[in-house]
C-alpha cells in the first residue's frame, strides 16, 4: 500500500496517476477533500482509499503494517499567506508528525520541500546540507519548509529511507484549483485566452531587460518520475534539488505559450508591484549534480517541450491528468 497525501492537489494527483500507469492501485489518498475542484483532480484514478488530512495518523496506527512507501506532498503553499499558525499547524508540525510515524513504524519517506527555502539565493542554489541553517526564505511557506528541513537535518532517528525534494517552478496539469498560486503558464494561457495578451513584470534590475528574469521551470512529470525512481532507489537519503538545472527567462514562456496556441506574441510590460519589488527574485536555477549522483539519467522536457503538451494535451482540451 503508498500513501500520498495532497493527493487530490497539483502534484499529488498527478503522482496518483503516475503510479496507476505503473500498475499500482492500492493507493490512500490522503487530503481534505472539501474543494470540488481537487475532487476532479481524483477522477478516473484508481485508489483504495480516500482519507481525510485532520484523522490520517489515527487511522495510519490502524493501518500502518500494510503500508509500504509514503509520498508527503500535501502542504499549504500560499505565498501571500502570512499568518504563521497556519503553516506550523499544516507544514511544519504535521510534517515533523509524519516523520516521527515513519519511524516508528519503518516506513520509507518522500516529503516536498521548497525552493522558496533558498530565498533570494545570497548562498546559491546548490543542494548540500550545511548551508540549509543558513537560509533566508522570503515569506513564511518557505520558512516553514526551511524550518522542517533543519529540523530533519538534527534528528537522530531516521525512517529507513528519506528524501525532501525543493520543488522549482513546477507546472502542468492539474492546477486548475490552484488560483493565483498556479505556474505563470497557467495565467499566460488563461489571459491569452481572455485578452489576447500576456502581461509580464517589468524589470527593475539593470542587469536583466524586460522578461529576462530567470526562473528553472520544471514540468509536473519530471516531478513525479523523480518521485518515482526514489521510491524504487532508497539508497541515498538526503534533501535534494529537483528543478531541470536550466534557468529561462519569462518572455521564452509567454512566447512558447502563444506558439503552443497558434498565435503571434503580444506580450506587455507592467511595473512589478511595489509592496514585492525589493523581494523580487531575478534568478533561480537548481544545482541538480547531487540528483544525478544516485543514477537518475532521465532528460528533463525543455521549457518548450512541457509548454507545448500542457497547453495542446491539457489546457486546450479542459482536461485533467
């Protein structure tokens, strides 16, 4: 049996159906199923069980010997949230709770961490442990990631595999419930749809032109594929990197977004709001040597690549994963 919690979220369904491609199907989904949006994330997918979030430790006490591999990805990810409360209660402590539990009952771990840890990246963007201390995110959600990374860096008792993975910019299928904290391609695609045009922020740093702020954009596949080769590995745990290692500007998504719907670019230029204009990262690109060291060969798609099946295979076709 695998458990993943956020299962009916962005990710985690997508691992659902990841996992059902590969024939399992005695899956719990755990999450809080109120959202209808989510519940359509489920649809067609083969699972054993639906388990809400607030009783999934009382019924894993019940359960927990047939349990096989947890995937934890359910976590509250909104940026503009900031009360802390929030993020201790569902990032923090649940996550610390889920560790304690793989402990005690020898169950192997995937947990989603966040490249929000990494702040305005003063220390970099590489992957090792001994900087995690020392990070500075921007707002709480990457707080709370940070926090919980630190905190499973200073345990003593360990799940018999672990690994956090620091989500990039993940895109793809399946975020339709996300609203504002869904990928930019996602809102590329729906003001194209609804004006003809993408607005991007300006740039207010010298050394980058309009659009050519930087981020890694990874596809949501490329997501789960990692997830799934390290269920299958479990032989270096540690806290990882999982972007595609290449930054690329803004303006090649809003352009590969227009050329993934047959239409010729018309992109504006906005300022980027004052009250985020000093927190505005130009540059993120994950340092991805540590993943490859365990044998994961895979190719990322191209920003292109994932542009082009998101939009043609899913957005355009209002269908899920």
């Amino acid at each position: 049996m695998i458990i993943v919690t956020g299962a009916a979220g962005f990710i985690g369904s997508v691992m659902v159906g990841k996992l059902n491609h590969k024939g399992f199907t005695d899956i719990v989904a755990v999450d809080d199923f109120s959202n209808p949006l989510k519940e359509k994330n489920l649809a067609n997918k083969a699972i054993r069980e639906k388990v809400e979030r607030n009783i999934f430790f009382e019924w894993l006490e019940k359960h927990h010997k047939d349990v096989d591999f947890i995937f934890h990805i359910g976590a509250r990810t909104d940026t503009t949230e900031f009360d802390i409360s929030v993020f201790d209660e569902l990032n923090l402590n649940y996550s610390k709770n889920m560790w304690n539990a793989c402990v005690n009952y020898g169950i192997p771990l995937v947990y989603a961490s966040s490249a929000a840890t990494y702040g305005m990246g003063e220390l970099g963007y590489d992957d090792r442990h001994d900087i995690i201390p020392e990070l500075k995110p921007l707002n709480p959600y990457g707080e709370s990631k940070n926090e919980f990374d630190k905190w499973v860096l200073g345990q003593k008792e360990k799940p018999v595999f672990w690994a956090g993975l620091k989500f990039f910019n993940v895109y793809g299928p399946n975020e339709f419930h996300k609203g504002r904290m869904a990928s930019v391609i996602f809102h590329a695609y729906r003001q194209i749809k609804e004006s003809g045009k993408v607005k991007l922020f300006r740039s207010h740093n010298p050394d980058y032109e309009d659009g050519m702020q930087l981020r890694d954009f990874i596809y949501v596949k490329d997501v789960v594929s990692v997830l799934y080769f390290l269920m299958t590995y479990r032989e270096r745990p540690g806290i990882y990197n999982l972007g595609t290692g290449k930054a690329r500007a803004f303006l090649d998504l809003a352009r590969g977004t227009f050329t993934s719907m047959n239409l010729e670019p018309n992109i504006e230029f906005i300022d980027t709001p004052e009250d985020i204009r000093d927190k505005y990262q130009y540059f993120t690109e994950a340092n991805m040597a540590k993943l490859r060291t365990t044998g994961y060969t895979r190719p990322f798609y191209a920003l292109e690549e994932g542009i082009e099946e998101y939009v043609q295979g899913y957005l355009l076709k209002n269908r899920r994963f």
